[in-house]
C-alpha cells in the first residue's frame, strides 16, 4: 500500500479490483492491456509505449495471454507463518535458526512473534494459498528445539500464508530454486521482471523500468527508486523525537502517537487529524482493540479500501492478529467502518490508493476552527530527486 501511494505522489494511476484481460497488438508489438474492473465488470482499455509484467505467480498466465512461451517460467513457493502472543517467549530481540532446508525467523511485531517461514511447492488456487497442518506442525516442532517452554497449538492465535514467484528450475525442491530475478522482452513491447524478494524489490522494479525504457528509442532518466524515500519515511524521525509534543498537541496517548507512527510513518499526522476532527474516531475498534476507528475510517478515505475484507486483510493485519480471524471486529453497520459494507462497495467512496490529502507533513494538521494549538514543525517532502548509475539488465 505505501509503494503504491509512492508512486501515486509521483504520478502514477493506482487501479484496485482490476483484472488483465488480454493485451493489445499491433504489428505484432504489445501496445496495452484490456483490463475489467471487478467491480462494475467494465472493461478498459490501456494504452502505453511500453508495458511491464510484473504480476509474480502469474507470470506464465500472462505470458500465455502474449501469445508466448516466455523466456522463463515461475513456480510458486509456499511460505507459512504463525503468530504467538508476546508473552508466550521470553525473549528480548528476535532469533534466526538455521533448519535442514533454510532458516527460520522469530521475529517481534506488536503484540506478537511472527515465526516463520516454510518452503513447500504450491500447485492449486493462487488467490487463496492456505496452510496445511503439516505447515504448523513444521513451524512450532522446529522452534520448540530452541525454547525453554515449548509452544503448542493452542497458543497459535494467527496464521498466513503467501506464495514465492520463483524463476523454475529443474528439481522438485523449492528451497534450492533461485531467489534471483530475471528481466527480459519476451514479445516486442512487453517486458516481464519475475523471480526475487521482498527484500530486492526495488532492484527489481530500476532494472524492469530501465530495460523497459531502453526500448523507446529516446534519452530516459534512469530509475530513482534507491534514493525515493516512501511516502511516510521523510520527517519520520523528527515527529518520533517529538511524539511526546504531538500527544500533547492532540490530546492522546503517546501509545497511541507511537503506534500510529509505526503504521503510517509521518502521515500519522493525517490520522490523528482525523481524531481531532472527530474525536469519537479515537475509539478503539470492538474486536480489534489494537486499532483505532479513525485507522478504519482512514482505510476507506486514503487507503482505498472498497470491502471488509480490504480492510481486515490487507489495510490493517487483523485477519491474522485474531484468533477470530477478524469475525469479532466485523461491523454491525456499514457506517461504523467509514461507510464499506461487507462484500458490496455499497456506501463506499471508491479512491485508489493516492497522495495523502488534507495533511501533509509540509503543513500543520487541520484542527476545528475554535481550536488553537500552536503549529507543529514543518516536515518537507523530498523536492529534489537523487540521480543514481544506471542498472543493466
């Protein structure tokens, strides 16, 4: 979400609930896609001087849908993680195991220790990759070798699971597939990125957009994204220096500063302007006491958000925070969570994913107008872009 509100500052049209019907053609070079809106069932037609395939586990899909083999293929490597209370280890930082195939995490996060992960082929639904109880028995009999009080079943409170577009190699063991990235033109026009992780996304995507730039036949800028701050990451520290100073200014928490600071960077500032506008938003959300209902109002308004399960999945983590898997925090109304109703976009202001409006960091938060607080410091946006040495595919 926060790439792609990036890339929304900087010019980008950010689609949600889109689908990749087929490309255009013409003259055998690949100039669009024809892409449905999932919601409306519309469909669109986008047109550009180059496109790029970037769509992971889909890729030979989307090779096909190019009238080609591709260059390479993709398998799906299963990776599970499980999430245990905080109390249940007592550590003070995370651990890094190695096991007989790889290594496992322990790792902090909120109110939890996220353990993880597996490296297990994965050849049904791609939208829905789901962990077996194989996957659970793996994660805790490797980590229970280590802990003085070994964890059970019952002290699992969430569980997920996610698929690897590894670049296909000829064995059967996916923890021996490359995690390296590949970028080529498999049709004129076209060019596809697959392979890599989380951790070299940004590699990936300067060389995709460079290969894809050299096609155009003209003096291109070469990618910025090693030197492009997220949108959030600039004055982040400043504000965290200051967190006591903006609790005070808000009247909240300083908890409630630091978590917010945690999910938004310095756009925290936006929710937060949010509480003081409407102070019944610093409720804590029913079912889901580690959020706020302006972060669920946020989610529609800023994030995009057109359904619950936008929200509970993919806007905040409460889907695998919950035993529930979030069931307890549905709404009881489409109201109570900014409008978005339970599998309909009814009531919904559709946005995508965009520029933060109605506070920057370039500015003081909005406040009623018979409130007068003096104004926080101002935190810049990046003006000026780093230039960076050129990537070759």
């Amino acid at each position: 979400m926060t790439i792609a509100r990036t890339a929304a500052q900087h010019g980008a049209v950010a689609l949600a609930r889109t689908r990749v019907e087929r490309f255009v053609h013409e003259s055998g070079t690949v100039t669009g896609a024809v892409v449905r809106d999932l919601e409306s069932g519309r469909e669109i037609v986008t047109r550009a001087k180059r496109v790029i395939n970037a769509t992971g586990v889909w890729t030979d899909e989307m090779h096909r849908a190019a009238g080609t083999d591709g260059p390479f293929s993709v398998r799906s490597s299963k990776g599970v993680h499980i999430l245990v209370p905080r109390e249940r280890i007592d550590l003070a930082t995370g651990l890094i195991l190695r096991t007989e195939k790889s290594v496992l995490f322990v790792i902090p996060w909120e109110r939890h220790w996220i353990i993880g992960t597996t490296d297990t082929e994965w050849d049904h639904d791609k939208v829905h990759p789901a962990a077996s109880g194989a996957d659970l028995d793996y994660l805790l009999g490797r980590v229970n070798a280590v802990l003085r009080e070994p964890l059970s079943h019952a002290n699992v409170e969430g569980i997920y699971a996610g698929l690897r577009p590894l670049l296909a190699g000829t064995g059967d063991d996916t923890a021996r597939l490359s995690r390296e990235h590949a970028v080529a033109e498999p049709v004129p026009g076209l060019t596809v990125v697959a392979g890599g992780t989380y951790t070299t996304s940004r590699v990936m995507a300067a060389d995709a957009v460079d290969h894809a730039a050299a096609g155009l036949g003209r003096a291109v800028s070469p990618s910025l994204t090693d030197k492009l701050p997220l949108v959030g990451a600039v004055g982040y520290h400043e504000m965290w220096q200051h967190r006591d100073a903006v609790a005070r200014r808000f009247q909240v928490p300083a908890g409630l500063v630091e978590h917010l600071l945690g999910r938004y960077g310095s756009h925290a500032g936006e929710v937060l302007a949010l509480i003081a506008e409407h102070p019944d938003l610093a409720a804590q959300v029913p079912g889901a006491e580690g959020y706020r209902m302006a972060e669920i109002h946020y989610a529609v308004t800023h994030d995009g958000a057109l359904h619950l399960e936008d929200v509970l999945t993919r806007r905040t983590r409460v889907s695998i925070e919950d035993a529930g898997r979030g069931l307890t925090a549905a709404p009881r109304s489409p109201r109570s969570w900014g409008g978005c109703s339970a599998g309909t976009a009814n009531g919904c202001t559709r946005r995508s994913p965009s520029t933060p409006s109605g506070y920057t960091p370039s500015a003081a938060p909005r406040r009623p107008p018979t409130t007068r607080r003096p104004p926080l410091p101002a935190w810049r946006h990046l003006t000026r872009w780093p230039r960076r040495t050129r990537l070759v595919a």
